[in-house]
C-alpha cells in the first residue's frame, strides 16, 4: 500500500486527458472479470489506483464522435474514420496498422490490469497500470506525429493550390497582356482608318464640287454650244411635233380638217391632201412668234433642265413661265380644249399659276422652249434683229426661203424656165446683222 501511494507516477489530469482523447481512437468497457461486488471492495481499500470503471467512464466521455465500429476481443472498438484518413491520404497503411497495433496492445494491458485484481495483487496491478500507461503515451505520441503530419500535408497542399492558383493567375495575366496588346493594335488600326475616312471624306466633297463645278461647266458649254441655226431648226421641229397631236385630237374629236385648214388659210392650193397639215403649223408658228419682241435675256435657266416641265417647277413666275401661259392660252382654243378633254382643266391650271403634267402640255412646253431660247439668242447676237414674212403669191428666193417639200414633179427645165411663187408661209425668216435664217414656204405646184 505504501508503495502504491508512493509510486512516482504521472498526473491524473494527464492520464485522464489521454484516456479521453484516446476515447476517439478506441472504447474500451469493462469485459466482466471482476465482479460487482469485488471491485467495490477492491475499490474501497485502494482507492490511490486507478479504477477501471473510472478508466472506462473516462475513455467514453467523447465516444460521440466516433463514426465507425470496430470487434476487439468480444467488444466494439470505435477508431477514427479510415475513410477520411485514408481520403485524405495523412496516414500510410503501415501506420494504421501500427495504430491499430497499439490500441490492441492497449487493451491487452488493460485485461492484465484487471485480472491483477484477482486475487488482489498489487504488485502486478503497479505493473498493469505502468503498462497502461506507457501505451497510452504511445499512442500519444502517435496523435502528435498525426497531427504534424496532417498540418504538414494540409501546407503542402495548400501550397500546391495555391502554386496551381498562381500558374493560372500567371496564364491570366500573359492572356490579359495579349489581349491588351491586341487592343492597342485594333485601337491604332481604328485611329488610321478614321483619319482615312476623314480624308476620303474631304476628298469626296472636293469631288463633288468639282463635278457640281464640271455640270455646271457642260450646261454652260451646251448652252453657248447652241448655235442661231440650231435654234431655229429645233423651233421649226418643235412646232411640227406639237401640230401632230393637234391635228391627231382634231380628228379624234370630230373637227374638219379641210374646212379648219381653209379657215387658216384660203385658196391655197395643196398639190397633196397630207400637204395642209402645213396650215397648222403655219398657223401655230404665226400665234407663237406673233407680237415678240427681241430683247437680251439669260436663258441658262431654261437650258439648264432637258424637262423644260423642271423649269417651270423651278422657277414658276420666269419670264419664260409667262410665256408659256400666254402663248398656250392663245394656241389652244376653249373649244379645242373642251373637245380634246372634256372640260377646261389645262386653262385653270394655267390662270391658277401652275402648269400641268399632261403629256399634251408636256409637247407645247417642249414648244414654247425653243422658241424662247431663239429669241434670246438672237438678240443676243443683235440687238436690231428682225423678224420677216413672206406674204401669198411672193417669188420663192433661196436667199430668204426654202422649202418644206422639194418640187415633186417638175423637171430641170421647169424649175430653170418657171419661177414657183409661195402658197403658205409655215416658219418665219430672221434678219439678224447681214445674216438672214431663211423662212420655211410651202410653194405651188408645178406641174
């Protein structure tokens, strides 16, 4: 007894410590060996040494955390988990074999601890407990080198996450770098095409003054281009295209073409029935060219446009817009008009201010803008030029006239020996300076 209470041994706060800890690894019960009445009294007597409940209590106060049971000499030994440590790849097999060494040599000593009880031996109960003792702290060294292990593969394998972290960091960075680069070279490439863009940009409107200034230029050289000549038998062909419709619509209407060519003109002898078409258009060229007055005007504006429908849009209180009003008033009569369309629509646009888009109207612009540009350009040229007519019966001359048919019929002989005489003046001549435009005349016949 005296030397079970003067056994240097250590503390029970650190045998109690380990046995609970180890209460994780391993639980440990009573197997049965002593009786209960037994170890109250053995308890009773030597109470300096360990009890073996007070051992077992102590071993199970964690048992909670154990998430596997294991057999160990007829009793459930709960370790800690394989899986984890085995997932987490701490422990090799070799140590948990060893582990699981010491926990069944443990448990061994424990057994030898109590059988020591009976019979009561304290001398082998001193050596039970040593033994206890001494595996305990193997077992504690065996946690320690756990634990170190543990924390050790845990700081490799944060330093392996974190080294795999920096590579793609690192491969991030390089992408990013790439990336700005490319930006840098898109973001140079856009500075040069807008300044490309901005040239072009100058360009084009250079461009386009200078086919502005080129149109301008080709409407001028077309003007000035147009000779007193062409003036003149663009008029003449004018007024035969606008008689055509004319006469068209007449007939269409219901109007006699030979009373209403007598009426223009009377006892004139047409060698042909087709020939009075040339009264019309004697009879237009005379309302056309009647009471003009040569003076200077621009007429670029009437030759700027092909439509001359595009220069009376443009400018609709022109000279040449008051021009074409009066003259169509006059060309066309109210019963004319009535008969040709049923109603007065022409002349309302026309005393409105506006000027229709019918194709009638169309061909009596067409008209009316030669006839203008040749008045303008001949007082352009003269200031004193002069219209001239021809009157009925007159000697043909091809100083001043010429004629719209040629002489069918007559022989050499006959144009040598007799002299034609006019029947119809259908255009009238020009006397500008010393030159003379020579009048168109319908002459007798011949034969």
């Amino acid at each position: 007894m005296e030397h079970a209470a003067t056994r240097p041994s250590k503390p029970s706060s650190n045998i109690s410590e380990i046995v609970s800890k180890f209460a994780k690894v391993c639980k440990l019960r009573s197997i049965g060996v002593i009786s209960s009445e037994n170890a109250n009294q053995k308890n009773h007597h030597h109470h300096n040494y360990h009890n073996p409940n007070n051992i077992t209590s102590s071993l199970g106060e964690d048992s909670s955390d154990a998430t596997e049971e294991t057999e160990c000499y007829g009793e459930k030994v709960h370790p800690q988990p394989v899986e984890v440590l085995g997932r987490s790849n701490v422990c090799a097999d070799g140590e948990i074999m060893k582990l699981f060494d010491r926990v069944s040599a443990l448990k061994l000593a424990y057994v030898q601890l109590q059988e020591a009880h009976i019979p009561y031996k304290p001398e082998k109960i001193m050596a039970a407990d040593e033994l206890v003792v001494a595996q305990l702290e193997v077992l504690c060294k065996i946690k320690h080198a756990y634990k170190e292990k543990k924390v050790t593969n845990k700081a490799k394998l944060d330093s392996s996450a974190c080294s795999h972290l920096q590579v793609e960091i690192e491969s991030s960075e390089r992408l990013l770098e790439d990336l700005k680069s490319q930006v840098n070279v898109k973001d140079v490439e856009i500075l040069r095409l807008k300044q490309e863009l901005q040239e072009l940009e100058v360009a084009n409107v250079g461009l386009v003054e200078k086919m502005s200034q080129i149109s301008m230029e080709k409407k001028n050289a077309r003007v000035l281009s147009i000779t007193l000549e062409d003036a003149f038998k663009a008029s003449s062909k004018s007024i035969h295209d606008f008689s055509k419709p004319l006469i068209s619509l007449m007939k269409a209407s219901g109007w006699d073409l030979d009373l209403a060519a007598k009426s223009i003109e009377d006892a004139v002898v047409y060698s042909k029935r087709s020939h009075k078409k040339y009264a019309f258009e004697a009879y237009i060229a005379r309302i056309m060219f009647f009471g003009i007055s040569f003076k200077s005007y621009d007429i670029d504006a009437v030759m700027r446009f092909d439509d001359p429908i595009d220069t009376l849009t443009e400018y609709p209180n022109s000279d040449f817009a008051e021009f074409c009003r009066k003259k169509y008033l006059l060309v066309v009569h109210p019963m004319l008009e009535v008969s040709f369309f049923g109603n007065l629509d022409h002349r309302a646009f026309l005393l409105s201010g506006k000027h229709p888009r019918t194709l009638f109207y169309h061909i009596f612009a067409k008209m009316a803008k030669w006839v203008w540009v040749l008045q303008g350009i001949a007082a352009s040229i003269d200031p004193q030029a002069k219209i001239f007519t021809v009157d009925r019966g007159s000697k043909f001359s091809d100083v001043y006239m010429e004629s719209v048919e040629d002489l069918e019929g007559a022989t050499v002989a006959d144009q040598e020996q007799v002299i034609p005489r006019v029947e119809l003046m259908v255009m009238p001549g020009f006397k500008i300076g010393e030159s003379f435009m020579r009048s168109r005349v319908y002459l007798s016949d011949l034969r």
